[in-house]
C-alpha cells in the first residue's frame, strides 16, 4: 500500500506469521514481500530491510556498535580502536556467511608482521567472535563463530596467540634519579613530570587514572583519595575505589597533591590536568635521551606495587592500593630488590 508520504508498505501475512517493511519504492516492497513468503513456506524466519542487507564483517561490527549504543553501553578505547582496525583490513571485506578459519589465520599473521604481539593478536581475535556472537544472539544471523575457534587453535600453534612475558622492568634509583633532573631542568617542558612520576610510584596509579583524579575525590583530612571506573578485566563502569594516599615508599602522595593545589586554576575539577599522551611521549622521548633502555611510564606502577611489598605489606594490604581484584596477579609485582630484606629484618627487629 502507498502512504501519504509517498512511501510504500509491505505487508506479508501468512501462515500465522505478520510482518511489515517501508520502502521508497513499489518494487523493493514487492521483491522483498515475495523474498519473506518464500522464506516463511520454508519453515524460515523473515528478516528485517535492516538485517538482510547485511554482507560483511564490516556490517556486524556497525550493527554491533549500534546494539551497545542501543543500551548506552560506552565502548572502551582499547576495544574501539580494534574495531576501527578490523573495518580497515581486508578481513572486514569478507562476507560473513564465507568467514572461515583461512581469512582469520590470515589476518593474525598481518597483524603479527605489522608489530602486534600474541596477546595483542588473541584479543583481535576474541573481539571477531564477540560480533559474531553477539549479532547472531540479538538478530538471528546466521555466522560461524566455530571457525574463530579454528584459526586460535592454529595462530596458538604458530606462536602468534599466547600469554604475555610477565614484565619485571624496575627503573634504578639511580635512574630515576636521573630523570628526575632531566625533567627538573627543562624550562620549557610544561608538564611537572617529576612530580607526576613521583605521585605514581607513591599510588601505583596507572597513567590514566593520575589524569581523571578530581578535586572533589581527594579526601584530605584522611588521606584518602576516590579513583572512579577503575581498571576491571570485568567491567570498570562504576568500580569505584578508595585508596588511601601513603607517604612510606619515598615519595608522599599528599604533599605532592598539595603542590598541585597549588598551582589549581578555579575552574579545573582535576588534579593533574595533563594529556596523559603527553605524559608518555615526554617520558619515552626522556629516556631515549638519556639513554635509559626498555623503560616505561607504566613500569612506575610496577615499581610502586613493588615498593609496598618490600614495606611488609601483605598481598590484600597491597592490593587495597592498586587495585588488584586477582591477587594471584599480583604475584607478578612482588619482584622485591635484595636489599630491601635487610629493610624488612630492621624494622621487625625494632619492633
């Protein structure tokens, strides 16, 4: 039937089954009425304009996105920045009803020669069989998820899918301490890099965190401060944490949120109102100059944990300050110095 908008409706009523679709034009709503009949004569389900039209990975990963959005569900950088990658590469090209395990192994061995690492690659792939999964469940699309399984048994086998090497990387003291002048002599350098490398050894606060703090989370009489969405291999949206801000691993995270008062302009909420971008290029670019090999901004997470433990903190006192949910993963911070036992024997001692 025409409408006055000058569109045109399908209606299909057959065998209990009613279904309607508009379109612009007379001959689509009749090719497409004809084409959901002869689905229903065949025992099949209809599918909406908005489904059928659906080709390739490329499709699934809009309808995928378009679903979370649906439920205000936000997606996370990491994982929109794969599925901007995976629209980009021939893989996304491929029709999904042809998707099977040669495309995908395909796929891991480019994104393996184009610098990505066994983890990196494994969730490239966990992220195909998320879409496939999640848009065959809500809209009955018909997609191969098995052979995801396939090509991650095969990429294992390569060695292009693994755990990652537990990093172990502690700067010096000597180091820092290197870096610690670098950064206090440059006058040009806006970013106050020492005192954010220092308040994230004292926290343990990974980059990010350090740069969403804001004025109204940090409880100064009892030095306690809020990180709000904190890193969850869950889910972060409102893991919210109290961390209690210490002074008793070489640097005093309160003294040096102080500083920051300081130098706060009225209208800024946040703490350490940096680009956290920023925060790493100067660090990487530091340490290329000084010639301080294989270190990064996150290694000062590493440091700080590991700092905790040589004060003879316990694996759950730690953890009330990093945040660590799994405390079998936080085994892998505990990497104590050999000297700090002679710290630990003093202060029992003393005791």
């Amino acid at each position: 039937m025409k409408l006055p908008s000058g569109s045109w409706r399908a209606v299909v009523r057959r065998k209990g089954r009613y279904i309607s679709e508009t379109f612009h034009r007379r001959e689509d709503a009749r090719r497409w009425a004809t084409a959901a009949e002869s689905t229903i004569d065949r025992g099949g389900k209809p599918k909406s304009t908005r489904i059928a039209d659906k080709r390739t990975l490329v499709d699934l990963i809009d309808l995928h996105i378009e679903d979370l959005k649906s439920v205000g569900k936000k997606i996370g950088r990491t994982k929109l920045d794969m599925l901007k990658m995976l629209k980009a590469d021939p893989v996304g090209k491929s029709k999904f009803a042809e998707l099977d395990r040669l495309p995908l192994i395909a796929f891991g061995k480019r994104r393996a020669k184009g610098g990505a690492g066994p983890v990196t690659v494994g969730m490239y792939i966990g992220t195909i069989k998320t879409v496939l999964i999640s848009v065959a469940a809500l809209h009955d699309i018909e997609t191969k998820p098995d052979q995801v399984d396939v090509a991650r048994v095969a990429l294992t086998h390569l060695g292009l899918i693994g755990k990652s090497n537990e990093r172990d990387r502690r700067p010096t003291d000597e180091e820092l301490e290197r870096l610690f002048l670098y950064f206090d002599t440059m006058n040009r350098l806006t970013l106050p890099m020492s005192r954010i490398m220092k308040f994230a050894i004292a926290t343990a606060m990974r980059q990010d965190e350090i740069c969403r703090i804001v004025w109204d989370d940090y409880l100064a009489r009892t030095k306690m401060l809020i990180i709000r969405d904190r890193k969850d291999p869950r889910n972060k949206a409102g893991n919210d944490q109290r961390i209690p801000l210490l002074a008793a691993s070489g640097f005093d995270a309160v003294a040096l949120i102080e500083v920051q008062r300081e130098l706060r302009r009225n209208a800024e909420q946040r703490i350490f109102p940096y680009n956290g971008k920023s925060i790493s290029a100067a660090f990487t670019r530091a340490c290329a100059k000084l010639a301080i090999n294989d270190l990064r901004f996150h290694d000062l997470r590493h440091e700080g944990t590991s700092r905790l433990f040589e004060l003879g903190l316990r694996i759950e006192q730690a953890a009330l300050v990093s945040g660590h949910k799994d405390w079998k993963m936080l085994k892998r911070y505990t990497h104590l110095r050999p000297e700090s036992i002679h710290d630990v024997l003093a202060g029992r001692t003393a005791a």
